[in-house]
C-alpha cells in the first residue's frame, strides 16, 4: 500500500532535509512535486489543494524559520497534515449501549462487506473479548447469507439464519431479540448492496436503520476505486447518518488516494482497514501510523501489536529456555519460526511496516520479496519432508537422505545443501541472543540475510 506515494514523497522530502535554510523557492519546488504525487496517488483535487496550501502556510511561518534545522521541521509539518488529513487518532467502535450494541455494515455490491463483517466479528471477539452475532438481511443474495454463515462458523461466533421470503427489517429485528436473550453484546448486521447507487436501495437500508437504531454505521467501501470511494461515501453519508468508514482491498492499493480523500470528502472518520483475504486481516486505522509509513518511516508500533497477537507466546518461552539450557536450535525450531512468520502475514506485512533503511524502501523489493517468500516455502517443505530425529539432530543428513528429502520436497539435493547452511547460520545467531547485548548481535547477523542490508547497531 502507498508505494509509489511512498518513494515519491521520500525522494522530494530527502531534498530538504538537510537544507540549513529553507527560502519560498525551495519550498515552492518541493510543494510542487509533493502535489504531483499526492495527484498521481489518486487523492482528490480538492484535497489536494487544502493539503498543500495548509503545508505552506505553516512552511512560510516562523515554525520553520527558527528551528536549528529547517529542512527535518519542513518533513515534520508534512507528517502532522497528513495526520490531520487523515483523522489525527485512531476512532474505536462505540459499542458502550446496552447489549446488543447493533453495528450496521452499508456499501456497494463488491465492496466486501460480508468479508468484512466476518473479520469485524473475529476482532471483536479476540481483541475486544465480545459475544457476537451476525446476521444478513441481504434478501436479494442467498449466497451472501450462505458466505456469512461459513464466516460465522471460521471464527467461531453466532450465526442468525435468515433466508429470502423475509423482510430485512424483520430479519434484523428477529436477530436482536435472539441477541438479548442470549445475553449477546453485539450484533453485526449485514444489508443489501447494489452495484450503484439508486433510490430505492437508500430508502430501504433508511427504513432498516430508522428500525434498530443502530450505535454504528459503518460504510463499507473498496479502497482500489480511489477517489470514487470518498464520493461514493459522501452519497452514502448524505443518505445515512454514517459513523465511520471501513477501506476493504487497501493491501491492493498501491496508490492510497482513498485513505487520503475518504476523512476531508465525509467528514467521518476511517475505523478500520480490511489488509486481505484472511479473517484476521483487519487492522484498525491509526492515522499517526500511516502517515509515518507514507513518509517512509515505518510502522513499527503495529509491528509489534501485530507480534503480541499472532505469535505463539508458549512456544517463544520454550525456545528461549531450551538456548538458556545450551541446548541446540534444531530445524523443528527452524520451521516453528517460518510458520510464525507466515502467520504474521508473511515477509510483505513485516518489510511494509519496517522503516526505510539507506533510502530504500524494504516493502518496495518486490523482486527479492518474492524470492524470500518462495524460499521459505521451500524450506518447510524440505523440514516437513525430514523425519523427526533428522529434524532434531540435523549432522546425522548424509547423501543419501538428502536424496530421499529432495524427492520428498519435490527439491534438488543442493537445495538441502543450501537449507541446512542457512540454519547453521541461524543456529549461531539464537546462541548469540542469550548472551551479552543479545538482541543487537542478531540483528548484525540478519543483515546480510535481508536486501539492501541493516542498520548497524
């Protein structure tokens, strides 16, 4: 997400950064090629012009003028408009009413909205500890109430059935009163959406909303549309009081024009952002955050939120006893720590959120990424294709077995060669974790293992 506003932006805003002067020429020049990418980024021209005018009005100013170094002062003031631009802080779900708080899902057909509202039950429940029911009052898609219900049974929530010789108003209405008899905290409900906007669409989803009062209105939109998003959610806010808005496809965009137009266009705030397919892909919106990663400077705030959730906290303390004991870092731990990498989304989510290093952009190595990602999944189909003494004392592979886990893995047997080298590499790296200054040893190490090299420590 963002690449190519990313590097576009980081490029113009190296340029200033070390000034020890800034004069209105050099701004000006910079303002000019931040405008170009924030309309190659697909933001809307309105947007666009506020932006730059509220950047040069503060730039020009003595906020500038008396700082010791202009040009990181200039970089700052980009990143504060760009939050500001964005909502300034991240805006939970009000769901303190008494249970069921009902959340309405609104938006186009194709947007994702089911999708989402499968993701949305397995945050709440997870992160925010809720019981949920979900229920569809999309009379005109019997396989959108089919979908929700495979959702609704992935991550283990409650389904209310429904079916299309309903009402939408009696489904919704059905569904909250099996919610408070259940003791139910939230109900999610999904509506009906079309593929355009129309009359009769707006006064039936008004009527549902007028019928449960819902605490939230989130309009559900597909942020690859780029500007169109923000006006299709400013038809939707007309029509409907929205609370906020939730991005879907944002890990396909890679310009980010919504994100940037949705908050100035509506007025509402952008809650979450949908990352993927995956029922866990769903992040809340942190404007601060994504303006750093925008700027290039990372996101290592959700980096690690994401750790906290997705890695398996027992296995890590095993593994770190196990190195305390002197005992080895054998391949079994090896594929533990791959398969704990896939779960945190891969090698992509964590080099988007890691900082720019030397001026380039880690998320933007699609090449290398990509090779990294195809190699790890050769290295757990060649442990996979190990026995489990193999795996536990890795010196006993000889030829032979090499051969026979290559035909295993569908590999070549130098690539057993290759993969055992690599652990031996890492081996070393986890001995030097548990010893003095442990953490800054391994990340020396990583260094030659990730394109463009680390910082050294």
């Amino acid at each position: 997400m963002f690449e190519n506003l990313t590097d576009r932006l980081s490029q113009t805003l190296r340029h200033v950064t070390g000034k020890a002067k800034l004069t209105e020429d050099n701004i000006k020049d910079t303002l000019r090629e931040v405008r170009m990418a924030l309309l190659e980024a697909d933001v809307a021209l309105v947007v666009v012009k506020d932006f730059v005018n509220r950047v040069k009005e503060r730039a020009v100013g003595t906020e500038v003028s008396k700082s010791l170094t202009p040009g990181q002062a200039f970089v700052k003031i980009v990143r504060a408009e760009l939050e500001a631009l964005m909502g300034e802080a991240n805006e939970d779900l009000a769901l303190n009413a008494v249970p069921p708080a009902v959340v309405l899902m609104a938006g186009l057909q194709g947007a994702g909205k089911t999708t989402t509202v499968g993701k949305l039950a397995r945050f709440l429940k997870e992160r925010k500890k809720k019981s949920v029911l979900v229920v569809s009052a999309d009379v005109y898609r019997p396989a959108a109430i089919k979908q929700l219900e495979t959702l609704a049974a992935e991550v283990g929530v409650t389904f209310f059935p429904s079916d299309t010789s309903q009402k939408p108003i009696d489904i919704a209405q059905a569904a909250i009163r099996e919610a408070r008899l259940k003791f139910i905290d939230v109900v999610l409900l999904d509506t009906a959406g079309r593929l355009a906007i129309d009359e009769e669409m707006m006064a039936e989803i008004r009527a549902l909303h007028a019928a449960v009062n819902p605490v939230e209105t989130l309009f559900v939109v597909d942020a690859m549309t780029g500007q169109d998003a923000a006006n299709t959610a400013r038809a939707f806010g007309e029509a409907l009081p929205l609370t906020g808005v939730v991005l879907t496809k944002v890990d396909g965009d890679a310009r980010g024009g919504a994100a940037l137009s949705v908050r100035h266009i509506t007025g509402k705030p952008i809650k979450f952002l949908g990352m993927g397919e995956k029922s866990e892909a769903l992040e809340p919106f942190h404007p601060d955050r994504l303006a750093s990663r925008i700027l290039g400077m990372g996101d290592v705030l959700s980096l690690i939120e994401q750790a906290e959730q997705t890695l398996d906290k027992e296995k890590a303390a095993k593994l770190t006893q196990k190195l305390k004991k002197g005992k080895g870092f054998d391949l079994e731990d090896f594929r533990d720590q791959l398969q704990q990498m896939k779960n945190m989304g891969g090698l992509g989510s964590l080099m988007d959120k890691l900082p720019s290093i030397g001026g380039v952009n880690l998320a933007q190595m699609g090449n290398a990424q990509g090779a990294a990602e195809k190699q790890f999944k050769q290295m757990e189909a060649i442990i996979n294709s190990m026995t489990p003494t193999e795996r536990r004392n890795p010196d006993i592979i000889s030829g032979s077995r090499k051969r026979r886990i290559a035909l295993g893995s569908g590999t070549q047997v130098q690539d057993i060669g290759r993969m055992l080298k690599q652990h031996k590499q890492m081996q070393k790296m986890m001995k030097k974790v548990t010893g003095k200054g442990g953490m800054a040893k391994m990340m020396r190490g990583l260094g030659g293992m990730l394109p463009g090299g680390m910082p050294k420590f």
